[in-house]
C-alpha cells in the first residue's frame, strides 16, 4: 500500500524538487532522533538528557538509528540532486539531528553515493565536516583524480594521488561501489586468492615464532577485523603456515600491485564503510611496516620502497566462504613478514 507521505516524495523526485526533499529528509531524520530519545528504554536507563559519556552515547545511538530509517531518501538525494544540494546532507543548518553524519548509509555510506557523482572541484567549496570532505576527498582518489594540488593535505598524510600499484590495481579491479539511483549498488568481489590459476602445490615450512605486539598487526587486524592476523621472523611462508590449514596449500607468490584492490575492499566489509575507508587502514598498515610511530610521521619514500621490495604470498583454503582473503606480507629488509586469513558470508 503506497502511503500519501511515499505519493509525495515521489512527486517532489518526479518534478526535480530537491530542495524540498532535503527538508523532508531533514525534517524525517530530526523526527527519527527525538523519538528514539524520548523511547521508554533509553529514559529508564536514565540516559535521555543525561550529561556525560551516558547521554553521548545515546544521542550517537540515536543518530545511528536515524540514519538508518532516512537512509533510502538520502541516498537518493546524495545520488540524484544538484552537488548544491545534495552536500547539504551533512550540513547542520537544518538544526539538532537533521544532518547526515559518515556512518550514515542504504546500500553504502552517503558520501561515497555523492562522491561517484561528482568531481572534487564541483564538491570541494560546499562541502563543511572535516571528516565528510576527507572520505569524499579520498574516494575521489580512488576514481583516479589528481587532488594533490586540489585539496587540503590529508591529515595522515596519505597521498592524494594514486602511487603506481594504486592505479595498477584499481585497473585490475576497483573497490569503490557503483550505486544506483533508486538504492542499491553492483561490485565486484574481490578475494585472494581470486582463483586457482598461476598457483601450484606448495609445502609450506615449519611456521615462524610469532612476534607479538607489532603495530603492523594490530593495523591490519583493525583492516580486516574479520580475519586472523599473525606477525612472525621468517619469510612469507613461515607467516602463511601459522595460518594456512595445513602444510600443504595450493598457493603462490603475486606483486602487490595485484593484491592492493582485496587488501582495500577488506577494509569496506560493514556498509557503513567506503573503499575511502580501506585506502586509509592499508596506509596504516603500510606505514606501520616501516616503522613510523604515527602514520603522519611516516616517509613515503619508505613506504614506496617497502612496497617495492615487499613478497606476497598467497593460498587456498578449501573451507573458503564467499569471502576469503589468505595473504602473506614479507619485508625481506626486516625479515619479518606478517599474514592476515579468514573468510565469511556477504
């Protein structure tokens, strides 16, 4: 049964009236905030109006909750109205609980849906939080724009410019979503190993003493929160046989080039998350390797040369699931070679 509320929205989409979709959103969204505050449970907990950690936490639960029951009209606007418009998603001048923050997402978060639509230079002067422009800023990256003259350094320093394996593998297979207008998204799955094909019977050596308490681990937990990491002294196979379900594995060795689309598409598996996101942990990762402190820190001619010199080991698992990534990362200048594995449903 179609609602006259859905009737209407469907006339403004109808006529192109966008400025009174994004009241309606904002209005929708702002609604969907004080009446999940003023529900029965958060009261009783004594949270609503409450200063403190306990009264952030459930205004931050609250827009969460929003976001999500205004997210199909969001992304349409994000992905259909004037750049002038749609911006505005994430501007606050519509008052308390109207703006779109960056987890705010349908089939991706609505910043990526605006951010496949339009250039930088069309997005850049109406775009107002810091941590939106960054993601949009990024994403536009990854679609192969040239930002380093364009845009604001990046607060990491993450480059806003492809490094050569970037664009190789982005050739290979991109990571960003293609969004349709009416929600939804296409993109391709992209796992390591992708196939059989190149690899061969491997028996692996016994596994490498692990290392614990490497930052490089922790980063690459923190990309792949879905998968076993482990850091050990030794090659790239030491690393994959603490691992890999046996000795072994059907398995071989790929540039890093090939494995950057999974290793970023790792990164993106909540939809909440864009591939800006997955760029951003790999750089930490990256860094992290070269022993940098703190990503901002890091000397990206190092990072260049870690890559450079980098094996990547991959193998299979026959317990696979939809998604699988089984990956080994040896430094050989460092002899310490790190392997993230898992796999899930989609």
């Amino acid at each position: 049964m179609i609602t006259y509320e859905e009737h209407r929205l469907r006339s403004l989409v109808d006529e192109g009236r966008w400025i009174e979709l994004l009241g309606a959103y904002r209005q929708a969204r702002a609604a969907a905030v004080a009446l999940d505050l003023a529900d029965g449970d958060l009261a009783d907990a004594g949270l609503v109006g409450a200063g403190g950690a306990g009264g952030a936490w459930a205004v931050a639960a609250a827009q969460n909750r929003a976001g999500i029951a205004t997210a199909a009209l969001g992304h349409l606007i994000a992905y259909a109205a004037p750049p002038e418009v749609a911006a505005r998603l994430f501007d606050a001048d519509g008052g308390p609980g109207t703006a779109a923050g960056a987890a705010d997402h349908d089939a991706g978060p609505l910043w990526e849906v605006l951010a496949t639509r339009h250039t930088w230079r069309r997005l850049a002067p109406l775009l107002g939080p810091p941590p939106v422009r960054r993601l949009v800023a990024q994403t536009r990256v990854l679609l192969g724009e040239d930002l380093s003259r364009g845009a604001e350094p990046d607060p990491e320093g993450v480059p806003l410019l492809l490094e050569p394996w970037e664009s190789v593998g982005r050739a290979e297979g991109m990571p960003v979503r293609e969004y349709l207008r009416h929600g939804g998204s296409r993109s391709a799955l992209l796992t390591l190993p992708a196939s059989r094909e190149g690899l061969a019977r491997v028996e692996l050596p016994e596994p490498g003493a692990r290392l614990p308490g490497q930052p490089a681990t922790r980063a690459l937990a923190e990309l792949a929160g879905w998968a076993r990491t482990v850091c050990v002294r030794g090659p790239a196979a030491a690393a994959a046989a603490q691992l890999a379900p046996g000795p072994l594995v059907t398995g071989g060795y790929l540039p890093f080039a090939l494995v950057w689309p999974a290793l970023v598409q790792a990164g993106i598996a909540d939809r909440a998350h864009g591939a800006a996101h997955g760029r951003l942990a790999l750089w930490r990762v990256l860094t992290a390797m070269t022993g940098a402190q703190r990503p901002e820190s890091a000397d990206r001619a190092e990072v260049r040369a870690l890559v450079a010199r980098m094996r990547c080991f991959t193998w299979d698992d026959p317990a696979d699931r939809l998604r699988h990534l089984h990956l080994a990362l040896e430094d050989p200048a460092t002899g310490l070679s790190w392997a993230v594995s898992g796999s899930e449903e989609v």
